[in-house]
C-alpha cells in the first residue's frame, strides 16, 4: 500500500494546512482571549463596586427615610427650661365651655362637638400613666378628681350644654385645686371665648401650669334677647290695673325691625307689641294688663328671633295679695284719720296698737307702719323699726308737735334721720309738691295750674344736711321740709314735719292725703325678685316661714325636687339652692303638701352677645409667659402634637429629614452613573 500516492498527500496537505494555520491562529487567539478576560475581570470588579456603592448609598437613604418619619410620628422635643423633666407623669386639667354659645357652628359643625373632639386629641398625646381633668361650666363635684384616659373619655361624651357661665379667672382657679402636686401641671381651655368670659383684670395664674387657650371660631350671628322686666309697684291688688315694662337688647350690627313681643300670664294672653330696635341698643315698652286673681302669678314675657333663641323668652313670677296688712301705732291724743282712711278700702287690713302696748314680735307681718302722733317715742322701738327697714319695710311718721323736742332726737337718731332744731307756729302753705315722683306719677293724668296745696299752723323745723338719701315730696317755703322720703337700711321712712291733728294744718283733710297715702303703701313692703339667673343666683328670699318641729321645706318642678339649706335671718327665710337649678322655669316652694311660694329661673343673659374675643384681646389679657393662645383654624397640627405642653417640638424637622432621604433615594435610583459591561 503506497502512503505517498500524491492525490493523498494533497489532500492531506489541504487538510493540514488549514489545520496549521487555525492552530497557530487559536495561539494566537488564545493569548488575545485571556488578555480580553483579563481586562473584562477588572471592568466587571469596577462595575461591582460602584453598584456596590449605589446599592449602598440606597440602603442608606431608605433606612435613614423611615427612622426620620418613624421618629417625626413619635414627636421628640427639647424640654422647656422650666419644665420638671424628673416627675414621672403629667397632670392636665381640660376645660370645655359648654354654654349656650357653644351651639353655634362653624365650618367643622356644632362648636360643642368640636370642642370634644379637640380634648380627645389633646389626650391622646399624653402617656398611659398621665391623668386628666374634666371641667365645664357647671363646677360639678364628680369634676374634681383626675382620671383617666378612658373615664375621661366616657365623661367627654356626657357633656351637654348648660345654662352656667363663667369667667377665665373662675376656671383658672378651679383648675388650680386640682392641679397639684410634684407632677408636670398642664391647663388647657377649649372655648369659643365670648368677650363676657373676659375678667375685669388681667389673668392671675401659677408659675408652675402651663396654660394653653384653645380659641375655637364662630360665625357672628345676630341677636335679640329679651334683657329684662320689672313692675312699677311693689304690691299687687285683685283685679287692679298693672304695668309691666320690657327691656329689649339688640346685640347685632343691624336694626332689629318689629320683633314681636308677647306676655303671657297663667298660659292666657295678656298683652302684644311689636318694637324696632337700633343696632346695639336696648329699648323698653310698658305692657299693661289686669283681672288678675289672688295668688302666685305665673309670667312670660317672649319674642321671635332667630336663629339665637335660648334668650327669645323670660319668666317671672309674684304674688297677688287678697289684702295688704298696715299697723298703727297711735298716741295718746291723736285723731282716727288713719282708721278712717284705711277703713274705707277692703284692701287693706288695718291693725292699731297703742303707744303703751307696742307688739314688736308682729313687725315683720305688716307691709306699712304709721307712727301717729307718739308723744314719747322710745329708744326700744327705734332700735325694733331699725331690724324693721333692713328687711325692707316702710314706715310713716307723723309726729305729736306738743312732745318734748329732745325724746323726738333721740328717737330720730336711733333711725338716722334728721334732728329737730325747733317748733315754728307761723303759718304757712305747702309751697312744692313733685308730682313726678312715683307716688304722684300715675294719680294725676294733667298737671293742675293752679293746685290747692295743704296749709300747716305749726310745724317742726329740721336740721338738714345734704342728705343724698331723701326724696322731697311736699317741702314748704325755702325748701323746708314738710312731707319726704328717706332710704334708711333697706326700706324707707316718710317723715312728716307737721303732725294730723286740726290744730297742725289741714294734711289730713286735705284731698291729697288719700292718694299719698294709699300709694306710698302700695309702694311699700319687700320688692321680691320677679325672677333669678341660672348659675348665678343661689340665695332666694322670703318673708319669715316659720317651720315646726321636722318639718322642711322642698324645692319641687316638673321631674325635679330637692331640699334646700334654710336659714332665718332678720325675719327673712333665705334658701340655699346650691346650685342645683340647671334648667329654665318655675319652681314650686313646699312646705308639706302646701306651696307657700313660686320662684322663676331664666338663663343669664350674658351668653346674648355673640362677639367674641380676638387672639390679640387674649394675648393682651394673658401676658404671662407660661400662657399660649392658639387659634384652632391655623394652629390645628400644634395642637395636635401638644407643642405647647412638652416644650420645642422637633416632628417637623424629622419630617422634612424624611422626606430628603426619599428624594435622595429616587435620584441614586434614577441617576447614578451605571457604566456598561464591557466584553
């Protein structure tokens, strides 16, 4: 077998040669192949490291994200310089005013309801162990302790507006005798802050509370109130005619036009008017009525005003007399003109004790007592009229012109009033009757030109000082006094300088005597109030009751009754109601199964004005450094994270921290140099 057979040789040849050139081309190609992984390994570990660091620099910006915002939701502070960082936990008294303002609403709804949902905020940035104060308006006694988180809660939820109000001074001390002790003291006022919550001088607070105002902002509205009522006597007759006037109070910006007004007595109609009212302003109208029956009367004076109406309405009550008690005390020598006078007249009961058997235990029973003609008036009896007037009872002296001058001063002095200097026996004539004054107002409807006026024979001349408690209602000529009014304690005594007899002058049958008479009684005895303010009036007045043994007097309305302290006091019966009067009406006084008396409460008519205080206002009656005022539509966020309760707040700066590390993260994502692989 030839191996060298050229065709084999050239194609092995052709096949080796090939074979030859690839491998020394694959040398070749292999030292070039490792050279290229050589210089890919190290652009690969380039690469690594900076995705490395990327990768890094991400981790880094997303962790340092999330501990910022964690920590802006977790709110550190710096502590105040002051603050007592070593107590443990925090005392916080929240007050929430439930007035009758409250009901007004504003852009988040009813003011009452935003109130409470800010002191659940204000809670829930304090700890577990921290203990809280309720109050309102009502200064309740179950509002006096510290609770906590969930009975503050549940005790948020029964507040319900009140008739009370109070003042900041009041709330800032109720809150003081709570706030005590060695933890950190925090007060917090949530309220729409009416300028009638304004004290009359700057705020007194302690150094170691800090106070925060929460002012809570409502829609002005305007208003109409019934202000109040009164009557022009004091006394009332079965069937006789009476006057009522009405003060009305705008307290709107704009004329209140013909707001009708309406009395009501016993549920029947008794009077209507309309009445326009200037913008700021108060206006009074006088209604009249009559028919009335012996007994406790039951009034209501109302108008229609919207949408403000807790104010629209005003009750009063009193009391018609079937008969009106007057004593006599009468000399020895004095005529019977006051028998005759009172006699003729089934109104009055009239009772007449001597000069020598005086019942002084009987006083206070008589709405009127006439001195007439005591020839030796005694220091005992002055001292008894004195215990008399301070419960307000009037007194009449018509005096015996033939006594001795010195027993009368005497007498005069023990009740304050003018001394005499002399006996004048010249005739003379009245030279002044005022017959504006309330006595004389409504006797005649024209003034007379040419009046007859009484005539006097003999008179006493008095000693007169400037008096400013008396009233000259008849004087003679010079400006002498012949028949004036004097305020002494809380009632009033006439004094006559001439006493009735006929040998005095002709007072006593003189036609003017009748009606200065019977008015200036029925202007006399005890004024009682026609009605109290919620909240503010806790002592009602009444003429002596006597009570026997075990028995008590009650308090008594519609699902309402309680027993009231009692105390008898210069023959008056005052009762104590201690504040247990919390809604508008008339209240029943019991004594047994008897109701002896009927008392009227209406809401203060210091929540009317719906103006109220500017932050400035209220920085300007704070100015104390421990004191924050905070507007609830700017500083809401603040309130929230308690800025004011725990110093300098750092949430914000943690926040926007945060927020920079997200940013940053995005912009390492999207714009970090990724250099390509390189093969």
């Amino acid at each position: 077998m030839n191996f060298l057979y050229p065709g084999f040789l050239f194609a092995l040849l052709s096949v080796a040669i090939p074979i030859i050139i690839h491998l020394f081309n694959f040398r070749k190609f292999k030292k070039v192949y490792f050279s290229n992984v050589q210089l890919l390994k190290e652009v690969e570990q380039q690469n690594s490291s900076r995705e490395k660091l990327k990768n890094l620099l991400i981790l880094f910006a997303r962790i340092f994200a999330i501990i910022f915002l964690v920590l802006a939701f977790a709110q550190p502070y710096i502590p105040l310089n002051n603050q007592k960082t070593s107590a443990i936990n925090n005392s916080v008294s929240i007050y929430i005013d439930n007035s009758y303002s409250m009901e007004a609403v504003n852009k988040d709804g009813n003011l009452l309801d935003e109130a409470k949902r800010r002191a659940k905020e204000l809670v829930k940035g304090f700890g577990i162990n921290d203990r809280f104060q309720l109050l309102t308006n009502d200064f309740e006694g179950k509002h006096q302790r510290l609770l906590n988180e969930d009975e503050f809660l549940k005790a948020l939820d029964d507040v319900k507006i009140s008739a009370s109000n109070r003042n900041l001074q009041q709330i800032l001390n109720r809150q003081a005798n709570v706030l005590s002790g060695t933890s950190n003291q925090y007060s917090f006022l949530i309220s729409d802050f009416q300028k009638n919550i304004a004290p009359v001088k700057k705020l007194e607070t302690k150094p170691d509370i800090q106070y925060s105002f929460l002012k809570l902002n409502a829609t002005t509205l305007a208003n109409v109130a019934v202000d109040s009522v009164w009557v022009l006597s004091p006394n009332h007759q079965p069937g006789a005619s009476e006057k009522l006037v009405v003060q009305l109070k705008n307290y709107s910006d704009e004329e209140a036009i013909n707001i009708p007004l309406k009395l009501s007595i016993n549920n029947q109609q008794k009077g209507l008017s309309s009445i326009t009212i200037p913008a700021g302003k108060t206006k009074r109208d006088t209604l009249n009525f009559s028919g009335l029956k012996a007994g406790w009367q039951k009034g209501v004076i109302s108008i229609k005003d919207f949408p403000v109406t807790f104010d629209d309405s005003l009750s009063f009550s009193f009391k018609v007399d079937a008969s009106l008690p007057v004593l006599s005390i009468n000399g020895a020598t004095s005529d019977n003109y006051i028998k005759a006078l009172f006699a003729a007249d089934k109104y009055y009961t009239l009772t007449e004790n001597t000069e020598s058997n005086i019942s002084y235990s009987n006083f206070a029973n008589f709405g009127l007592i006439v001195l007439n003609g005591l020839k030796n008036p005694s220091s005992g009896l002055a001292q008894q009229l004195k215990t008399y007037l301070k419960t307000g009872g009037s007194v009449v002296l018509f005096p015996d012109l033939d006594s001795d001058i010195q027993v009368y001063n005497s007498f005069l002095s023990g009740l304050s009033l003018p001394q005499i200097q002399n006996l004048n026996t010249a005739a003379t004539r009245v030279d002044k009757i005022d017959l504006q004054h309330p006595i004389f107002k409504t006797v005649f409807e024209e003034i007379p030109r040419n009046l007859d006026l009484p005539t006097v024979n003999r008179y006493f001349n008095f000693v007169e000082n400037n008096n400013a408690d008396k009233e000259s209602i008849m004087s003679l000529p010079g400006g002498k006094l012949y028949f004036s009014k004097f305020g002494v304690s809380n009632g009033q005594v006439y004094l006559s300088s001439t006493g009735l007899n006929a040998a005095d002058g002709n007072l006593a049958r003189h036609p003017v005597f009748v009606p200065l008479m019977y008015r200036l009684t029925l202007n006399s005895g005890v004024e009682n109030a026609l009605y109290y303010n919620i909240g503010n009036d806790n002592t009602l007045a009444s003429k002596r009751i006597s009570l026997g043994k075990n028995q008590t007097l009650k308090l008594t309305a519609n699902n309402f009754e309680t027993i009231p302290e009692v105390r008898q006091i210069d023959s008056k019966t005052l009762i104590y109601t201690a504040d247990q009067i919390k809604k508008p009406g008339f209240y029943n006084l019991m004594l047994a199964d008897s109701s002896i008396a009927v008392y009227s409460f209406n809401n203060d008519r210091a929540e009317s004005d719906m103006h109220y205080l500017s932050k400035t206002e209220l920085d300007n009656l704070a100015e104390k450094g421990n004191l924050k005022i905070y507007d609830t539509d700017k500083d809401a966020v603040k309130l929230i994270a308690g800025a004011n309760k725990i110093g300098q707040t750092l949430w914000k700066l943690c926040l926007i921290l945060s927020l920079i590390f997200i940013a940053a993260e995005i912009l390492l994502i999207r714009f970090f140099n990724n250099t390509k692989k390189t093969i």
